[in-house]
C-alpha cells in the first residue's frame, strides 16, 4: 500500500493497483464526481481502470503511475497559474481535469514513478532520466520558463551524465538520487532546505523583480551534489515545513 497526501485530501493506493480517495473535492483532486465539496470515506476512482503501481499528491492534485508506465493527473490546482503565467496558450487537458487524464509529451517514455510539490510535478522513467511540469516560480524545473506546460525533460549532464533512481518533489525544490548514489538538491533554498551552502542571488532587477537572467545563473537553480548524503538510502519530504 502506498498513501500520498495533498494539502486537505488523501490519496491511497491498495496492493491490487486500485486507488481510494478521500477529503476535499473542491478542485476535484479526489478523481471522481460529488455532490458534495469532500469525502470523508475513502472511494475507489473507478476511471482508472488499469492497474497503478505509484501515485503522487500535491497542493490541490493528484497523480498516478499505471502498470504500462502511463501517468495519469486530476485536479484543477495548477490550472488557474498556467492560465495566468501562460496567458494566450492552450492548458493541457491533464491540468484542467476533475477525473484522471493521461498526461501527454510522455507518449515515448515508460514511467516508473511519479513526486509532486505544491504546484509541479515529476516523473521518472525506467531509464533513469527525470520530466517536470507546472510551476517553476523558484526555477526548480531547471527552466527559464515560468510554467511548463507539458513534461520537459532535465538533460543528464546535470546529473554529470548518470542514470537517476529516485526523485523527490519538496513544496518548491527537488532532491534526485542517481545510480552510484549520488545525491542532488535544486530549486528553492532560502530556508537551507537544500543542505547547500550556496547562498540566494539577491540581485534584482529595476522593477525590483528578479530577472530569468540572473535567476539561471543562481547555483540553487540547477541541481548541485549534497556530498554529506551520497548514499542515503531514505529521503522524506515535508510540504508544509520546506524540509527535506
């Protein structure tokens, strides 16, 4: 059994790939249709229908990984920023569904797993290379874009060229594990969150906002090694804290 929580709903996977749900439905991150805004029993998503190996929570959406390496995502939570950073751009079905929608741009991969922070998402695949989408506010997508729209995916080089085994999505950053046990921090840090001692840029621009120039050239914006914890055998994330 696997159990991932979002802000205010609960997802749960059984060991027959089934998946339950219960809390909040008030962006439809629950997958199925209610007639009230919760469920305060956990119900089976009966749209997913093919057997679930992984599943992954954020703010206000969920995501699940299928047995034939499909990702699946509901929940309305990234809609609303994709539609205000992206403005005269189509939002993907997957980020605008009440019930689970396949997430595309990961037709030619099979995914393994799937992390999600508060407002973007990951997916590992069985070769070891990492995808990420939605918002990139604190630039933990490795993007000079504000919001991905679809999947990208993060080049090996900054793995220095190794196959990745595990991800994990924090409230705004990420922590990747490669094969030799290498371990990667990157995105937000100005809570030490990172375990780097690399300090914030602070530069700004006249308008007093900071500009994606200097934004890719902060070292916390691109996945950086943490020497103390190679081979860390258990990493745990906490949304609410911005801890590891």
């Amino acid at each position: 059994m696997q159990v991932a929580c979002g802000w205010d709903f609960t997802i749960v996977l059984a060991g027959g790939g089934q998946v339950f749900s219960c809390g909040s439905n008030s962006f439809g991150q629950l997958g199925h249709s209610l007639t009230s805004g919760r469920g305060t029993v956990p119900e089976r998503i009966v749209s997913l229908q093919d057997k679930v190996i992984n599943v992954a929570a954020g703010l206000r959406h969920a995501l699940a990984v299928t047995e034939n390496g499909s990702v699946f995502q509901w929940g309305i939570g990234m809609a609303s920023q994709a539609k205000r950073v992206c403005q005269g751009k189509i939002v993907p079905s997957f980020l605008r569904a009440r019930e689970p929608c396949k997430v595309t741009g990961l037709e030619n991969t099979r995914v393994k797993s799937v992390a999600s922070g508060s407002s973007h998402a990951s997916a590992l695949t069985d070769e070891g290379e990492v995808y990420v989408w939605g918002s990139n506010k604190h630039r933990q997508l490795v993007s000079k874009d504000d919001f991905l729209l679809k999947p990208q995916k993060i080049e090996a080089c900054y793995f220095e060229d190794e196959k990745v085994s595990k991800v994990w999505n924090g409230w705004t950053h990420m922590m990747a594990q490669t094969e030799t046990g290498k371990v990667f921090t990157w995105g937000r840090g100005d809570y030490g969150q990172l375990g780097r001692s690399e300090l914030p840029n602070e530069q700004q621009d006249q308008d007093g906002k900071r500009s994606d120039e200097h934004s890719l050239k902060e070292p916390l914006h691109f996945p950086g090694i943490v020497s103390t914890l190679t081979g860390a055998s258990q990493v745990r994330k906490s949304h609410a804290s911005h801890l590891f």
